[in-house]
C-alpha cells in the first residue's frame, strides 16, 4: 500500500544535480526488482542490532522511495515527499537520528507519524555510492521514542556500507555480463566476417600455430574440412613441413611485422594428392591489450588459374614471335635467293624455292587465322553459317595434304553416308587440327582412324592414333588457351591455340569435345554434335 499526499507538510529537499543522480541509480538496475538474500540479510541485522521492529533498505527514485528490502513491514514504497530518508540523502551528519518524531516540526504532521504507522523513531544512512550520488538509504524505524547507542550507530554504518558493496557488485557484475554480451556479439560478427568473406580467412594462435577459425573457402582451397579445427598448422598440413611457409608465418608472429605475398607457390590436397597452387597471402598478427601477438591471421586468394593464365600468356608471346619468324625468315631467304638467280633460266631451283615460300607463306596465314579465330571467339563474334553436307566426304577432303605425304594412312570408318547441318568450313577446321596433332606428336603411328558413330542423341567423331599419348595430369588442361604441352615445345611449338578454338568451335555447336589417353596407348580425340541440330535435315 502507498500512503497518499494530504498537504505540504514535509520539506523537499531535491538534489540540484538529480537527473544525474537518478541516471546513476538505474545504472545499477535495481528498480523493481526481487527481493534478494544479501540485501535481506543485511537489513535483519540492521534490525537486530538497533533492536528495532522495522529495518528498510530503500532508493529514492523521482516521486517515490522504493523499498528493496524490508523487515517488520509489507510495504514496498512510499511517496517520496513523505520519507524521512529523503532529508537523511541531503543531510550532513553520516546518519540522521529522529528520537522522537512528534516533536519534531518537519516530521509531526506526517502521515507516517500521525497515521496508522505511528512511526516515532528514525535512524537513516545514506546509501553514497562511489561517484557520490546519494541513491537512497539504509534505516531502521520504531513506533516509540528511543535512542541509538555509539555502538549501534557505528554498528549501523557499516552495515551500510556492505549495502553500497553488494550495490557495486550488483553493477560491475552487470557490466561485465554487458561487457561479455558485447564481445560475444562482436566475436559472432568477426567469425560470421570470417565465414562469409569472399576470400580464404583462417586464424593461428599461439606459438604452436593452433588453427582457432577457418572459413569455408579456405577449408575448400586446402582440400580440408572443420576437423582440422584446433589442430596445429602441422598437425593439419603436414605437407607444410618443409614449406617457406611455416617460416614466413612463425615470423609474422615473432616480430608483429604484416607479410604480403603475391604468387606464392604452396602445396594442398586435392582429391587425395597433394599439388602446387599458386596464392596471393597477407599474414597479419593480431595482439591483445598488452600489444603481445597472440595469433597470426591468414588472408589467402587462389590465384593459380590467373597465374598459369598469365605464364601461359608470357609463353604465348615467346612463342608466336619465334614462330612468326620462322616461315617469315623462310620467306625471306627464298625471295633473296629468287633474287639472286632471277636472270638465270628457269630451273628446279627455282621451284624449291617458290614452294619453300609457298611453305612459309602457308604458315603464317595458319597462324595469322588461329590469332583472328581467338580474337573473334574472344569477343563473340565467331559466327556460324551451317549447311547441310556429307560429314565423311568434308573428313575425306581434310585429309588430302596428309595422303599426299605418302606417309600416313587416314581411315575414315562408321556411318560414312551420314548428313549433318553445320558449319562446314569450323567443323573441317576442328577435323583438320585433330588430324594434324596425330601427325605431328604421334608421327611415329602410321595409321590414323577416324570414326563417325551415331550414338541416340549425338554424333561422335574421333580421331585415334597409335602414339605415346599423353600424361594424365596434363589432359585437363589440353583444351586451355595458350596451353602448350611440355613435349610440344621442343619441334612443335605453335601458339597453343588450336585445341583451344577447337573447344570453342565445337560449344558454339552445342557440341562436347574431348579425349581419352594413356601413356603408350595412344590418343582418342573425339567430339559430339547433338542430334537435334542435324537430325530434321536427314
């Protein structure tokens, strides 16, 4: 129950600076709140040791003093114009004694005096807390006149002093419960950064390289996946053992010195095998308060396929000036020649000279067309002028400068008499480049099979031959532009791009196009047309 104003009969005595001293009480968030054992206990001995019937432990909120803790009473506040704890907070003297309150003429008209309560006696302690703000009080009550011995208070103000202690913990407690809901969020943050970056992020701690996070990506780039969590960097990734890497990364955490890295060349698992990739890498130590490193953090990006990209194009370049200037010397050394016997009558020089220019003429409009035929697929504009014609007579009709050799036998075998719609002249490039490779890294297997089958939805066509075939961990990456197999370079180098517009010749088709192999088994190059793109052409 709340005892209700019924005139101005008690002095208010607000604190100039209350809005502060009000902020601070709620920062202790004790308002309202349940009654709890310490404070319980502290005012029963308040109680007990002034010998009094009631014992209260209150604060003093805008318009009313609210009691948390209360012995010999049921109510739970009170009006604060009408508390006597209200001048105990602006008193002067550390406790405010009222013997006898109906003789006193701030007090004697108070309800709480005159009323049912009959409240006589008053002894109060401001409850101030560390910044000085008077938050309430701690007191004890009695409905006849009395009197508080040197012990008693004494006794009083220390008890009230464990109230301002438990009242501190109650708020450090809070704010460290805050402080840890900030850096549990903050974590979350950082590990969903982690998580979701579009990069490979993973965090070593301690001198033992203790792998503490690692996001999807950088689990996919290492071949791993979150069972490697909480092991060490070796434990993880034995293949480093050995790797620059372990140095680079124990140096960041020794020193607090950030490495950047572009290109490195490092070892991950991939399908059970361990291969170089090629990464760009920052490695950023991260300390505590103490500017101590604690962990090392790892930024990585796979930059393989750029990497041998541009390798491949720095070759590329070597490549197609060295193989420009062939046929272009060839060209030229015959022209001079001509030039020299120009005069003379005509002889078989002069025909070796002018098919030797013939020769290298030829080969720079090869690889002129296989630079126009990159730029154009390059930019979309390879356009495709299909017609109806017979596939084994376009095949037939490729293979005349290999017959007239003499040398290779070309077998064109399986449905001979089938039509397909395409475009005849990229169809008969791609036949022709085919052939051409089985001549030239395999020139050692005579016969040459090329086989046309209707297979229910598609046309296949292969092209196999009885050479050394090639490696397998080469084969994934024979269709790439300006790749070039190690073999090829030494006699048939060319620019890297014919198997590549070959690719692209047979997707502009909606075809496939690919090839089986094994070292000393020969090769198998084949490609597919879908039937729909032929098949109401029959």
């Amino acid at each position: 129950m709340t005892i209700q104003s019924t005139g101005s009969y008690a002095q208010k005595s607000f604190q100039h600076n209350e809005s502060d001293r009000i902020a601070a009480l709620r920062s202790y968030r004790i308002l309202d709140t349940e009654a709890e054992k310490d404070f319980d206990d502290l005012t029963e001995l308040a109680s007990v040791i002034c010998q009094t019937p009631i014992a209260l432990i209150t604060f003093m909120d805008t318009e009313r003093q609210w009691f948390k803790s209360r012995a010999g009473t049921d109510e739970t506040e009170n009006l604060r114009e009408l508390s006597f704890c209200n001048h105990t907070m602006t008193s002067l003297q550390p406790v405010m004694i009222i013997e006898d309150a109906t003789l006193d003429e701030r007090f004697s008209n108070n309800p709480l005096v005159t009323g049912e309560h009959h409240i006589t006696f008053y002894a109060g302690v401001s409850l101030v807390n560390n910044e000085g703000y008077a938050l309430g009080s701690l007191c004890v009550l009695d409905t006849k006149a009395r009197s508080l011995s040197k012990e008693q208070i004494s006794a009083l103000m220390i008890v009230a002093g464990f109230v301002i202690e438990k009242l501190e913990l109650r708020r450090k407690v809070y704010e460290l419960e805050e402080a840890n809901q900030k850096l549990y969020e903050s974590e979350n943050r950082f590990k969903n950064l982690v998580k979701q970056a579009p990069v490979g992020i993973a965090i070593y701690k301690g001198p033992n390289m203790v792998i503490e996070q690692a996001n999807e990506f950088i689990l996919d780039l290492w071949g791993q996946n979150e069972d490697i969590i909480g092991k060490t960097i070796l434990e993880a990734r034995p293949e480093l053992a050995e790797h620059p890497y372990m140095d680079i990364i124990m140096g960041v955490f020794k020193t607090g010195v950030e490495h950047c890295g572009k290109g490195i060349k490092g070892p991950v698992r991939h399908h059970n095998q361990i291969v170089e990739r090629y990464f760009d890498v920052i490695y950023k130590p991260i300390e505590n308060s103490n500017n101590e490193v604690i962990a090392v953090m790892a930024v990585a990006m796979d930059v393989n396929d750029k990497y041998l990209l541009d390798q491949r194009k720095d070759d590329f370049l070597s490549i197609a000036s060295h193989e420009l200037k062939t046929p272009i010397t060839g060209l030229k050394l015959s022209l001079q020649m001509l030039n020299l016997i120009k005069e003379k009558p005509f002889s078989p020089v002069h025909i070796r000279m002018i098919e030797q220019a013939n020769k290298s003429v030829d080969k720079m409009n090869d690889l002129v067309d296989n630079l126009l035929n990159v730029k154009k697929l390059s930019e979309g504009e390879l356009k495709l002028d299909k017609t109806t014609f017979v596939l084994a007579e376009m095949i037939n009709n490729s293979c005349t400068h290999i017959r007239m050799e003499g040398k290779y036998n070309v077998s064109i075998e399986g449905d001979t008499d089938l039509q397909i719609y395409a475009d005849e002249h990229r169809i008969e490039q791609v036949v022709a480049n085919l052939i051409n490779n089985a001549v030239k890294y395999a020139p050692h297997s005579l016969d040459i099979y090329v086989i046309i089958e209707r297979k229910h939805s598609a046309v296949r066509i292969s092209i196999k031959d009885n050479g050394p075939g090639i490696a397998k961990n080469k084969i994934p990456y024979l269709f790439d532009r300006y790749y070039q197999a190690e073999d090829s370079k030494a006699s048939y180098a060319g620019l890297g791009l014919g198997l590549y517009i070959c690719w692209e010749i047979v997707r502009k088709h909606n075809g496939n196009i690919g090839v089986e192999s094994e070292i000393g088994k020969g090769c198998n190059f084949w490609f597919t047309l879908p039937i729909e793109i032929y098949d109401n052409f029959n």
